[in-house]
C-alpha cells in the first residue's frame, strides 16, 4: 500500500472480517501474545453484545529470552503480565518500521522492582527482549490500533502470557520457579475466557486482581504493595469461574492418572529390557534420550526464539545444566528412535541377544504377539501365568527366560532368543 506507513488503512480482508463478525471498523480492540505459540490475537469489541470475538491472529517473527517475566535491564527477558497501550505509546517514526510500547514497566512490576525500557512490539523481524513481527503484520496491526484511538479507546489491554493457559501446560509447567506469578496472572487469563470482557486490572499486595469491586466507599483504593481494600467479584463471574475450574481439576485428574500409568510401565520397562536406563522409570524420557545433536535441539524449539529451553522435555523446572549443554553441542546423547521403528535391546544400546533355538505362533486369543523359550527350558505350565505387561503394552513380544508363555519343544539348533520388534511411537519433545 502507498501513503505514510503510519496512515495506512487496514486491508480489505480484514474488513471483510469485521463485517462478517458484526465489529465496527473504530470499536475497542484487545491484544494478547502467547510465547510458546509464537502468537499475537487481536480482538474487537461486537455491536451486539459488546463482548470481545477474535478478529486475527498473527504469527510472531522473533522474541527473545526464555518463557517467565522480564526482571532486570539488560536481561533480553520479554515481559508478561496486563498492559496498558495509549496512543502516547504508538511510535510511528521507529527505527523498526513502526512500534508501539508494551508499557513495561506496569504498577505490578514496579512492585517487584523490576527494570526495563523500550520493550516494543515492532516490525523489523529482529528481538532484544522485544516482540518482532514483519513489517506488514505490524502495519496492520498498528492500524488497528489506531482506528480504535480515533473512535474513542483510550488505551487498549494488552496480555502477554508464556504460553496458552490451559490445564495442561499449568500442570506441564507445575514445577518451573516462575509458576506462583504464571498462577496469578492465568486468574486473568480465565476471566477474559469466561466474560469475553476486557478484565478490569488492580494491583495490591503485589499481585494482580481482576474485576474486584471495593465494597467499602471509604477504603476503596488498590496500592500496589499494601493490602488489598475489602473487595469481590461479581457472583456471575465467580460462577462461571467454578465452572471453568471443576472442568479444569477433571483434565489434570486425568493428565496424572496417565503419568502413573505411564510410570508403571517404563519401570516394567526398565526391568525387562537390558540396557535400558534407570532414570526412565521416573516416567520422562531423559533429553539424552531423545537428541543426538545440536540441529535435532533446535529443530524441536519454537522457530521464534531458540533459546526457550525451558520447552524441551525435562526442563519444566527450567532450562537445566544439561540441556543447556546439549544444546551448545556439548552432549552427544543416543540416537533418536525414527516414528515405525522397531524398538528392541540393540536400539537402547543393550548387547545382542543370543541366536534362536526356535519360536512357536501364540494362540490367536493371546495377547502378546509372539513367544519363544530358550533350549533346555523347563516345558511351560498348560495354564501360563498372565504377563503384567499384557495390559499395558498388549503388542510387546516378551521372550520366555524374561516371563513369557513357553513356546513348543524347538528343533536342535543353536542356542538363542529372539524377539518380535514392535513399533512405538517416536519419542519427540512435547509443546
């Protein structure tokens, strides 16, 4: 588009959005960034209900820094939390095709003294604890912001969240060192959610609150590190939110239930398979396990910021030592196991099995694929005692000196066992 960067209209399809989603071109706008996503949303404000509907989603170029808030000057941290953007924040003259400041430091920052300047959201595609996105992208959405200014928004809220605040990733993320603030802002998060309202934001006791109305006139102000005025929350609201944390409580219930699950069975695992490694019975797959190299490291990172270690597994505590090591190519690890590859002793590394004597087909009613016994064993009991491992892994081959059914009398041959390779899926970084 021709004209001055900062005038430049919003484009054609993006209207065409706001027509069909019932939103006026100058109607308030809400923003919020999502780190882990690499994600930037605007929303707008409906004629009808007045309540806030997702109007586009961009994706961001670059952020630097790993996931948690920015603390000091200097540390390339992105913020977090609940901003306010003015139009005395807009910054159409930017040496980064346009800007606008997230308003760091906020009251909530400043309560923790907390230090920072010129944290931007700007085009440019280049991040020093910023949030860089094309300079198209931020055309528009500058834009945006703009049409909303003129049609009467004073500022408008800007959340940014280190990842999306699902019941999943809080309980992923459970024992990182930042969790008790990514906690308290995530009350935020679950209010816009619920209400599709901007949250009304205050700062007392060195925490956030939303949507608490003072209940007492005379004591009716937020100071950021005194105690918070007698106040609550709409019972509409709070409803909502019980409702919300009931559905919430039932997704971690059962994210443990299949990591007890999944516990029992790398311990069975680590029992039966030689060379498997004892630090795969705690139920996470160690890194070393999973990258051989530096390329398989960053391949697995969010393209936006490849310092966030903290989203490799193993490191919901925090970019550990040793990931930080694997990631400058200090650490080789064993390889990875590719999606349909067999998984057997000699791909953990184990030495290899003796030759086989002899292998019979199991029973179509039986749950393990094959068996096979090792020449000289004793002859089975008609009536084989049931594997543990049947319920868990139905398709895994177990040999006979490790468990399994005994298989019929073998033909003379050289001694040995062999197993049946059963495909798993491949052990990749979750998101």
């Amino acid at each position: 588009m021709s004209g001055p960067k900062h005038l430049r209209p919003v484009t054609p399809q993006t209207i065409a959005l706001m027509n069909e989603r019932d939103m006026d071109k100058r109607a308030p706008i809400l923003m919020r960034i999502f780190k882990a996503e690499a994600r930037l949303e605007v929303w707008k404000q409906q004629r009808a209900t007045g309540q806030f509907a997702l109007l586009r989603t961009y994706e961001i170029c670059r952020w630097s820094g790993d996931l948690g808030p920015k603390i000091r000057e200097g540390d390339r941290q992105a913020p977090e939390g609940f901003y306010t953007v003015t139009p005395a924040l807009m910054n159409p003259n930017s040496s980064f095709h346009l800007a606008f400041n997230t308003g760091f430091p906020n009251a909530f920052d400043r309560a923790h003294n907390r230090t920072g300047s010129h944290l931007m959201v700007h085009g440019d595609c280049s991040s020093r604890g910023c949030f860089a996105m094309t300079d198209q992208q931020v055309e528009e959405i500058f834009a945006l912001a703009r049409d909303a200014f003129e049609g009467g928004q004073r500022g408008f809220q800007l959340q940014i969240m280190p990842f999306e605040m699902t019941a999943r990733n809080m309980h992923r993320f459970r024992y990182n060192p930042n969790i008790a603030f990514w906690r308290n802002i995530k009350e935020g998060a679950d209010h816009f959610e619920v209400t599709r309202r901007e949250p009304q934001v205050n700062v007392c006791e060195r925490r956030y609150t939303f949507n608490r109305v003072p209940t007492d006139p005379s004591n009716a102000t937020f100071s950021p590190t005194e105690a918070c005025p007698p106040s609550a929350v709409p019972p509409a609201i709070v409803a909502a939110l019980e409702t919300k944390q009931q559905a919430e409580a039932r997704q971690v219930a059962e994210l443990i239930q299949r990591e007890q699950d999944q516990r029992r069975t790398s311990q069975m695992m680590a029992g039966l398979l030689p060379g498997s490694r004892p630090e795969a019975s705690a139920g996470q797959v160690p890194a070393h396990n999973v990258f051989v190299t530096r390329q398989n490291i960053l391949a697995s990172l969010p393209p936006a910021s490849p310092e966030a270690l903290s989203l490799l597994p193993g490191a919901e505590a925090g970019p550990t030592p040793e990931l930080r090591r694997i990631a400058r190519g200090e650490m080789i690890g064993t390889p990875m196991i590719a999606a349909g590859q067999p998984v057997s002793p000699a791909s953990l590394g184990a030495p290899a099995s003796p030759p086989v004597v002899a292998a019979a087909p199991a029973p179509a009613n039986t749950p393990v694929a094959a068996v096979q016994q090792v020449a000289g064993a004793a002859p089975a009991p008609s009536e084989p005692a049931p594997n543990p491992l049947a319920a868990l892994l139905p398709r895994i081959e177990i040999p006979a000196f490790l468990g399994g059914p005994a298989a019929a009398t073998p033909e003379p041959a050289q001694p040995s066992v062999a197993t049946t390779s059963i495909p798993l899926p491949p052990l990749r970084p979750t998101r």
